[in-house]
C-alpha cells in the first residue's frame, strides 16, 4: 500500500508501476454479471471536493482529483476479455518493462501520477512544509472519507488497514471460489509445462506468479543502478535497456493468458470488484 504523499517522487510514476496501481476511478457502466470494474467516480469526487475544503481550512491548497477513466480496452482486458487482454498483452506484457519501452503517457491502463495537479504543489513546499502537507492530507482524507462513506475512522492509517483487509478478506473468497479452485491446478501445469516456475498454486498466487517475477527482476535492476541505495525511479532504465526485458515479458504474458484463458474469464470482474472497494477507501492517499 502506498503512503501519502504517493505523487511526492522524483519520478512519480515509479511507485504506481512496481506496485502495479492503475488509474480506476471513472464511473462505467457494470460489465460482466452486473460487476462494475472500477470505483464510483461520484463517491470518489465528492471525497476529494471535501478533503480539498478541509486542506483549505489548514491552510494549503489542494485540488480536488478524479483521475480520467481508463479506455474501454484496459477495462475489458482488466475483466478478463480474451481478445482485449490479448491485443494488450502483445505489446505491453504485464505493463512492467513497457513503461521504460514506451513512456508513462503511452502505457494505457497504468496511472500516470504526474497528472494529478497536486504533485507539482507538494513539488514547491520546503521538507518541513511537505511534513505538515502530508499531515494535513491524511487527517482531510480520514474526515472526507468517514462523511461520504459513512465510516468511524480515526487516522489514515486505519484507512490503509481496512483497505488491506478488504483486499485481504476478498482474496481468501477468491482462492475458495470454486470456479478458479478448479481451473487453477491447470493453469499452472500449463504454465511448468512452458518451462515457468510455480510454486503456489492458489488461485490468486497462480495469476500474479509471472507478472510478480518481472516485477522482481525491475526492482532488481533499480537497485543494482543506484547500488542498493537512493529511490527507485523508472528512468535508471532506458528504453534500449528495457527492450531486451519487455520481448520476454510479452512472451510469458502471452503464455499466461492461454494457459489461463478460462481462469481469467472468471477472475477478472471478480478481482476488479475488490480493487474497486479498495480504492474508494483509499483515494488518493
């Protein structure tokens, strides 16, 4: 889970890609057995409008921000449409090494940070005002979030601890339903077959198995480029670097979907519910 200010980074865009975040946050019409796939834009502004009135009253400026919905393709591929997730697989893999490739602004489905117009303000504050502004933000997202929620919290800590235990309590029903419980055994025999390793094979370790293995090896890369220290950020790799990374991740995404083609059918509209109740609680902290 990412702590405020989360747009406060060098590159900002770093974080939202290792964590694997994605801009969902525009009201669509529910998909899929009536699922809709991302949080409702309504809820999600109105927090923002009062966390930005109550950031005013501390003494900072703070713009209310819904990030733009996605494309229509990045939500169907996010529920599981085989043709969609295909036609993205094939030239962006698992949206890690493609950001390197490509650019933030053309990676479709992942969140570009720097458009939030609150990361140039927070950019401009000395350390000691940056402190209080992430201060002040927490406190406003816990007051704007219990009003329009209707929920008790007290920090925004507890926010971040439901929003993990929703995410939580989610995944265990998604690893008991029996749909994925069936198909789940031969993903991941198709996928040993092709010569990937797996080790869990859970529902929800068999589908995050390959994509975690190249965010691993990112992660790996940054580290080794800044010697174990300093923040990581997206531009240590070039696009020329990230190439080589990338044609192998479209391969192995590619491999996921077929071996997987059933299971994601099912798990997706399932797992963008969950995300979807994740992110309303948590917005933009």
């Amino acid at each position: 889970m990412l702590k405020p200010w989360r747009f406060a980074v060098p590159v900002a865009l770093s974080l939202a890609v290792l964590a694997g975040c994605t801009s969902t946050s525009e009201e669509k019409p529910a998909v899929s057995g009536g699922v809709s796939p991302q949080p409702t834009a309504d809820k999600r502004r109105e927090i923002e409008t009062k966390k930005a009135d109550c950031m005013k009253q501390k003494g900072f400026k703070y713009i209310a921000y819904v990030p733009k919905p996605e494309p229509d393709a990045v939500v169907k591929a996010r529920l599981g449409d085989y043709a969609a997730m295909k036609e993205h697989r094939a030239k962006y893999g698992f949206d890690i090494f493609s950001v390197s490739v490509y650019g933030i602004a053309d990676t479709p489905g992942v969140e570009n940070l720097t458009d939030n117009p609150n990361a140039a303000l927070a950019g401009e504050l000395s350390e000691a005002q940056s402190a209080a502004f992430s201060k002040a933000g927490g406190e406003c997202q816990v007051q704007a979030v219990n009003a329009v929620l209707g929920k008790n919290f007290r920090s925004d800590e507890e926010i971040y601890q439901e929003a993990d235990r929703v995410r939580e309590r989610e995944e265990h029903a998604l690893d008991a339903d029996p749909g994925l419980v069936r198909l789940a055994p031969g993903y991941a025999d198709c996928l040993k077959a092709k010569g990937h390793r797996i080790g869990n094979t859970k529902p929800t370790k068999v589908v995050t198995a390959l994509r975690d293995l190249f965010r691993g090896e990112l992660l790996a890369l940054m580290q080794e480029k800044t010697g174990g220290s300093g923040q990581l950020r997206m531009d240590l790799l070039t696009a020329e670097e990230a190439k080589p990374y990338l044609a192998r991740e479209i391969k192995a995404a590619l491999e996921d979907l077929e071996c997987g083609k059933e299971f994601h059918a099912i798990y997706g509209p399932k797992n963008a519910r969950i995300t979807a109740a994740s992110e309303e609680l948590v917005g933009d902290l």
